[in-house]
C-alpha cells in the first residue's frame, strides 16, 4: 500500500493545530458542559481548515458568520473577526465555531436564552431543553425559577413547578 506523503502532512497539521488549540482528542461527552451535550459535528471540520486572514476563524467559518475570509477584520473596528460577536450573545466568533452554535443567531436553539447565556450556565446551547424533562432552559429560568440542568429540580424542591403536576383550583367564592 502506497502512503501519501501530502495526506500525511495534512493530518498531523491538523491534529498539532488541535493539539497545540488547547482542544482535546477526548470524546466531547467528558469535557462539555450540561447533560446531554453533543457538539456540533461540523466543528471538527469548520476548525480544520484554512484562516487565509489569521483572525481566528477558519475561511469556512467566515462565510458562515458573513465576515470576510481575506481581511483579518472585516470591519475595519480593531478587532480581528475571531474575536468580534456578530450576534451580541456574549461569545466570540471562534467560540461559537467551536462549540458549534450559530455566529448570526443569538439563540441557536430558540429556547429564550442567549447562546452566551447557556454556557454561562453550564448548559447545551444546542439542545433547547437540555435535561430533557419537556421544558424549554428558557422557560425552565424564566419562568418555573428551576435548574435546567437537573430534570427532577424546582424552586421549591418540590415538583410542583412542572407544568404536568398542576391542577386547577377553582376560585373560592367569598361573598
């Protein structure tokens, strides 16, 4: 079998760029945060391509976050494009790129919280219901005070808080 000496070349460049990245061969299960958590599989492939402009994003990055591939900053503010945040979410460019989430969407998983949000608090800003009891991490914050991350968690401790356990009370009449 004949070995390509290019292919080779192009393999361990991209594994020292992870390496040398910080960015880990582990399975992304044990270092992400939140139950659940599956990064995007386009990652891997977005990061392991050229940044023709050295601004932090790949060239395939910077299409899809609408910058320019051949200026390091597109525009023109002082910041490289790596290091903006297109969509006001509190993450950088290359930090959505990494985690998978969308550049031009505050909210990649339309659950009410911000990308930044979500990874602030430890929870999959890919999943809008990252501990899979059927409420959105929006509503489960904003709206029952519970921990998104725990299925069985509510303000009170008790559960109480989840919508299926409520009952109606009719209104008393106190005349």
């Amino acid at each position: 079998m004949k070995t390509n000496p290019r292919l080779m070349i192009s393999t361990i460049t991209i594994l020292g760029f992870l390496l040398g990245a910080g960015l880990s061969t582990t399975p992304a299960s044990a270092a992400a945060p939140g139950p659940n958590w599956q990064p995007a599989q386009k990652s891997f492939l977005l990061a392991s391509g050229i940044d023709s402009d050295h601004d932090g994003l790949t060239d395939a990055q910077e299409r899809l976050c609408g910058t320019n591939p051949k200026l390091a900053d597109s525009n023109r503010n002082g910041l490289p494009d790596g290091l903006e945040d297109t969509d006001h979410d509190g993450l950088s460019n290359s930090r959505e790129a990494s985690l998978g989430t969308g550049c031009k969407t505050k909210d990649t998983d339309h659950d009410g919280l911000s990308d930044g949000a979500e990874i602030s608090r430890g929870i999959n800003p890919l999943n809008k219901d990252s501990d899979g009891d059927g409420r959105s991490d929006g509503d489960e914050i904003n709206k029952y005070h519970s921990n998104p991350s725990s299925p069985d968690s509510s303000s009170s401790g008790s559960s109480s808080s989840h919508p299926e356990n409520e009952t109606e009370h009719p209104e008393s009449d106190h005349h």
